[in-house]
C-alpha cells in the first residue's frame, strides 16, 4: 500500500537542494574501465551488492583510473 504524501516534494526538496546535480552519460564500470586511465574521475560507491574484499578491489581498480584529479562519492 502506498500512501500519498503531499509534503513529500517540499522534504525532499529541502533535503536535496545543496546537493550537486550529476548527469551519467559518460559513466563507465570500474571492470570496463580496467586498462584505461582519466585525467579526472568521480568514483561513486554505493556499497551495495559486493562482499569487503570485492569492494576493496573494485574501489583500487576505480580509483587507479585518476591521473590527476579524484572525487570519491559514498
């Protein structure tokens, strides 16, 4: 059951409006991106789905990928 909320614009508004808009047309994997390097990444690191030493591997192969600059979202 969903109930409807109509204040919810206002909250989440409020909540998300000091946060910088991101757009993903240029987003690769980390696993695609293997072999390859950026002048500038921005990792994303939702955490989910991956086991510690996964993670630590991915996040290793993610942010290898940076030349110069590096900006790590989690």
């Amino acid at each position: 059951h969903v109930a409807n909320d109509p204040k919810r614009h206002d909250r989440d508004w409020k909540d998300k409006r000091l946060l910088t808009e991101a757009t993903f047309g240029w987003a690769i994997t980390a696993h695609k991106a293997q072999g390859s390097q950026w002048e500038n990444v921005i990792v994303w690191d939702d955490g989910m789905g991956r086991t510690d030493l996964d993670r630590r591997r991915w996040l290793y192969t993610a942010i290898t990928r940076a030349e110069r600059g590096l900006v790590l979202l989690a």
